[in-house]
C-alpha cells in the first residue's frame, strides 16, 4: 500500500456512484426453469425505474447472474439488491450476499434506475445462470449436465489445515514500506533496516503472523535473476521472523504496478518475469517450515485492459503460473499456503466471485483468498463530509465482509485480510477525528472475528516506532488489541463542548455499549458520582451542570478536562471536556503555492470545509462534492494560528472567481470565508 492507492480508491468511489456494479466472470449453478418479471413504476425524460423480480422454477439456485439484452440502448446507472452492469447492450444483475440463494418456487427482486434515449422497449429476453426464462419449469436435475455437479464438489471444500492455519494467523502485522520500497535499499522509504530487536517487539505486542511485502522489480538483473545479495537479506529477514515463531506472509508487491500492469500489451515479457522470480523464490525456501506462506501479487491491475473480462483472465493465469511452480517445485511447497488475491484486493462480488472461479477450478485445499480494507473511502480520507464513522460506513464495512464471507469462508476457503487500515489518519492529527477512528477499529476488529477472517495491520511506520519500539498512538494500539478478543463501549463523541460565551449547562451524549454494560465514570482515578456528576437513561449519559462547572475550571480555551467512560469488557472511552468560542478568520493575501488564513480557533476544532462558486457549483477537486479533502486542500495548524489552503486546491478553481468556503467545526460551529484567485495571486476575507 503507498499513496497510489488513495488515487485508486477515489476512483472506484467515483465510479461506484456513477454506476451500478461490475461484470462476474462466471455464475453459479444453472437454474432448470424461471420466470422473470419486468416493470416500469416510474419514467422521466432520459430517466427510469425498473423493477425486476426472479421466479426459481427449477432446482435450488446457490449464486445467481440475471443477464439480458437492451433492444434501445438503456444503459443501468444505479442498483438496489443487486450488482447490475451494461456492457454496450448486454446487461448483466447478479446476486447481493443475502439474497444469493433461490429456494425451488421462491423469488428474489431487485431494482435499478437506468438511462433511455429515443425509446425505452423493455428487453424481450432473460437468462438466469445461462438458462432462458420461459415461464415453465426446465428438464428435471437428472438431465443437466456432469458440469453442474463437478462445480459443486469443487466449490465447497472441506475445512482443513488451511483453515486452521489461518486460524493461527491472528492476528497479523504488515512489515510496511521496507522491503517492498521501490529504491536500492529498504531504507529507501525512510525506514530503518529490519533487525532482530524489531521483530521480537512485535511479537511482545500479541501479533502471531508478520506479512513481508517485498519488491522485486529492481534488484533483477536483465535476465531476470535476483540479485544474490537481496535474496540473501530477504531469506535473513524471513529466517529471523520464523524463529521467533511467527506466522509468515511474503509476496510480490509494488511490481504489480512497476511492471506487472502492462501484461496486456506485453502478457509474454510480464508472465516470462513473473514465473522467473517465483521460480527462484519456490527454490530458495522449498525446505521453509510450513508457518511460510505466498502470497502471489499485491493489488494487482492491469493498465490498457479491455475489461473486466480481460482483468479477470490475465489475474487468472497469473495466480495459475504461480500455484503451478510452487507446487511443481516440491519440498514443503507442494502443500504450503498460497495466498491468492482479488483484482486490486477489492471486496467488491464481481472480484470476489473472479477468484472464487478461479479456486474452484484449481481444487487445492491449501488455497486461501486475500483482499484489503481501507474504509469506506470519503470517511478513510475525510472528503465529501465524510467526518463520521456513521451508519454509512459502518455498513461499508458490514457489507463487504459479509460479501467475503459468504463467497469464502462459509465455502471452507479462509481469508486473510491482507492489509486494512484508513488512508488518511496518519497524514495529519485530526484528519480522522480520533473518536470515530477508535469506532473504525474497534468495529473492523470485532466484525472480522465474527466473520472468521484474520486480520494484517497496515504498518509503513506509522504506528509502532521500528526502532523506539513505542506505538505512536498508544490508544489506538490499546483498541486494536482489545479488538482481537472483545468488544469496547465507546460514544457518539469523545469531545463535549462548552461555549465560554454562554453560562455553563448540562451535556449528553449517547452511549454505544457495543454488548457490554456502562459501569462508570472517571477522571483519572478519582470516581464520578452518579447522581450528582453524572446520571444514565437508557443510553443517554448526562454530565450534570454543577460537575461541568467543577471539571472546566478558569474555562481557558481547549481541554479542560479529560474524562473516561468505564464498560464491563475493552478498554475505557475517553471523553474530552472542551471550552470553546466560535473561531474567528482574518484577511489574507498570498499565492496560490502559499496561502494561509490567520485563524483564532479558540479552542474548537477544524471538522472539514466546503467550498462553492456564487453559483452554487462546486469549487476546488472533486467537484462532485462541495465538501473538500481534508490534508489534501486545507489543513488546521492550531499552533501557528491558521488554516492553510493547498496548491491542489487552488489549482482546480477557477481564475477571477470568488469562491466561498464554509469551515465546519467539531463544536458544531460554521465559519464563512470568501477566496479569490487572480493568476497565482490569491485573496481573502471573511
């Protein structure tokens, strides 16, 4: 993972909401009859709605792929209950998670809003796992073919020594921008070399399983030999971590986008390259204790494709090459772990199901499915008012491990969720607002072990020091921690305000108990009394006035106190007491390569900032938002006095256009400012 995956996530995001799903390589089990209902509710210019209901006539359907043919040209824009694509004419609706199974005589129903131009026929065909719709009940199951039956047996393996391998995995650690940097050294991203010290505090810290990402591309000589010396390092490395007993994950990795990419215009030079380096890795650690697992690319893609059909091909025959040589290569290769991940390691049904194909057909118990987690991706990043880890992201993240689940592991297939994390908290303190990143990871943790998937921390140095040996965020390390095993009470905000300007008064939050009972409050050690300081309905957790009053003090601007919330399982929720006034903003003057505005923040704190022309259209990047990215086009410096606007953000407004920018912060306070760009020259007023 580096900073390239931000740029693809906002890109999928995009394009998620500019369109309705992706294609599935292949469908499930074919369905002996049905019948499909097809109407139009509702119709507007150049716009519809479709409902769309599906009659199981034959056998019990277990995965279902609902294709037809526009005779109008509709294209599908939007979808509910289903993945629904086009594809010039051909359409294509495939089952959500829950809904994937179709009881004989059962139905199953979804939507979609689409696009007509001229006319909007409805289609005249349908086909259900390849099987046309004609309203009457098909052959009996005797009579379908021998390869309906094989898929079956193959698609559900028994769990066995891989799952519980895997099992054993839990939790895991990613040893992050190190040996997988793309310079000469794996100092080259500013980490230091690996050292023994290193590993066994990263053992201290309860990880049972260490992933390696390495990158190969630039220690390979014309011939594609590996340079001794980096193999030699990478096997000393790999030595030290499996005698410290840990699981241990190593792969191919920033050549996915180096040079693997372009295997569709050069599918013979990156597969000759490909199988060069895996040929030598299955040689070098063949006689590896089996607690070594491969892992066979990282986020693949692939540039100038022709689709998802040619992307789901080359990543087929790519994770084919690679189980072949390992296993031809014998030792403890021929039943060690292979790792094999989705297209870009996305969680989205159409990868997922690519890969599920692919499994089935290789028949290898020792097979195990890989994708990544970074969050929902406006709350990962902090961008279209994405400040919360609310309903939306959480059912994100509910979704896509569900999705994972059901096409895996409920199938016997384990799952490694080979990286996760969120893309923007570690660029700047406040652009995931600590409450609601603790809410992220105490959920992802938990959800991940009802899910049975085993979880890799995302780490390029970010959270614990690689020589200092101390977490950079020691509350979050105490929530991941918790997470492995238990669940945490946390709140709908770890920040209470208090306006210096106003008398002082009673506050509530809600308490989110997570399963676990409230059992108290604290300020250190010193026991609040409830009653008096504190009183709880329900979920409502009251500070009363006379304790507000006490815990503010002189009510100097900023934390006045810090409070903590006490539950019968996890670690405590931190709650801060803050005195605040609305900020106040100053003239400005600048260029759009340095441009700050004076800011008092008297104690509150920047949440995110919209930015809109006079007309009401939005300003700045991402101009599907008027909400801009946190970090990436303004950013709070509480120590010098002000906020900064980037030069990505000026360099998508447009010239002599005043653009109002509307500050938001945590207190619920706005604040309006008015920029204008005039060249490289820039003003600003409240």
């Amino acid at each position: 993972m580096t900073g390239r995956r931000v740029a693809a996530l906002a890109a999928a995001f995009v394009s998620v909401a500019a369109s309705a799903g992706l294609a599935i390589v292949a469908p499930a089990a074919a369905a002996p009859g049905c019948e499909v209902d097809y109407a139009v509710p509702s119709q507007w210019q150049n716009g519809f709605t479709a409902a769309v209901s599906v009659t199981n006539l034959g056998e019990r359907v277990d995965g279902w792929r609902l294709t037809w043919t526009w005779p109008s040209g509709q294209q599908v824009t939007q979808a509910w209950n289903a993945t629904v694509t086009s594809s010039g004419a051909e359409a294509t609706a495939s089952n959500a998670g829950y809904n994937a199974v179709i009881e004989p005589n059962a139905k199953v129903s979804f939507g979609f809003n689409g696009s007509w131009s001229g006319t909007n026929t409805a289609p005249r065909s349908f086909a259900l796992n390849g099987v046309t719709c004609t309203g009457e009940p098909g052959p009996s199951p005797t009579t379908t073919t021998t390869t309906t039956t094989t898929t079956t047996t193959t698609g559900n393996p028994v769990p066995g020594d891989a799952m519980a391998q895997v099992e054993a995995m839990q939790p895991g650690w990613n040893l992050g921008n190190t040996l997988d940097s793309t310079g000469s050294d794996e100092t080259s991203w500013s980490n230091p070399r690996v050292t023994e010290a290193l590993l066994d505090n990263v053992k201290a810290q309860g990880f049972k399983s260490i992933r390696i990402p390495i990158t190969w591309g630039q220690h390979q000589g014309s011939d594609h030999v590996i340079e001794a010396a980096y193999l030699n390092r990478v096997k000393e490395v790999v030595g030290w971590a499996l005698a410290d007993g840990f699981q241990v994950m190593i792969n191919i990795h920033h050549d996915s986008w180096q040079w693997i990419s372009a295997m569709p215009s050069n599918r013979t030079g990156v597969l000759t390259r490909y199988n060069a380096i895996w040929t030598q890795l299955a040689t070098a650690f063949r006689d590896s204790p089996g607690r070594l697992v491969f892992e066979s690319v990282n986020e693949p893609q692939f540039t100038g494709s022709s689709g998802d059909a040619q992307n789901a091909q080359l990543l087929h025959e790519l994770n084919a090459s690679f189980r072949d040589i390992v296993r031809r290569s014998g030792g403890n290769n021929a039943s060690r772990l292979l790792v094999l991940p989705t297209l870009h390691t996305s969680s989205e049904q159409a990868r997922l199901d690519e890969l599920a194909t692919s499994i089935r057909g290789f028949n290898d118990p020792n097979l195990v499915a890989t994708f990544h987690y970074y969050g929902y991706w406006p709350f990962s990043v902090n961008v279209a008012g994405g400040t919360r880890y609310d309903a939306t992201a959480q059912k994100d993240l509910t979704d896509s491990f569900d999705r994972v689940y059901n096409t895996f592991v409920a199938r016997g297939v384990p799952v490694v969720l080979g990286e996760y994390g969120l893309l923007g908290f570690d660029r700047h303190t406040g652009t995931i607002e600590q409450g609601e990143k603790l809410k992220f990871f105490e959920h992802l943790g938990y959800y991940a072990r009802t899910k049975k998937i085993t979880t890799m921390l995302w780490d390029n140095g970010q959270h614990l020091g690689r020589t200092s040996f101390q977490w950079s965020d020691p509350e979050l390390a105490a929530q991941i921690r918790s997470s492995w095993s238990t669940r945490s009470g946390t709140a709908s905000t770890d920040q209470v305000f208090s306006a210096r300007s106003g008398a002082v008064s009673a506050k509530t939050i809600t308490l989110n108990t997570n399963g676990t009972t409230f059992s108290g409050l604290r300020q250190g050690t010193t026991e609040l009394v409830r009653g008096s300081d504190y009183t709880v309905s329900g979920d409502q957790l009251t500070l009363t006035a006379p304790a507000m009053t006490r815990l503010s003090g002189s009510r100097a601007y900023g934390t006045n106190a810090v409070l903590t919330a006490h539950f019968s399982a996890g670690v405590p929720w931190r709650i801060n007491l803050v005195t605040h006034d609305t900020p106040v903003l100053a003239s400005a003057t600048g260029t759009t390569s340095s441009f700050s505005i004076p800011t008092t923040f008297r104690g509150d704190l920047l949440a995110t900032m919209e930015a809109k022309y006079a007309d009401g259209s939005n300003a700045g990047p991402h101009n599907w938002t008027s909400f801009k990215e946190f970090d990436r086009a303004f950013a709070p410096n509480y120590t010098t006095g002000a906020t900064t606007l980037t030069p990505e953000f000026f360099a998508e407004v447009n010239d002599n256009a005043r653009v109002t920018l509307t500050f938001h912060y945590w207190s619920g306070a706005t604040v309006t400012y008015h920029v204008t760009r005039s060249g490289s020259s820039v003003s600003g007023s409240p």
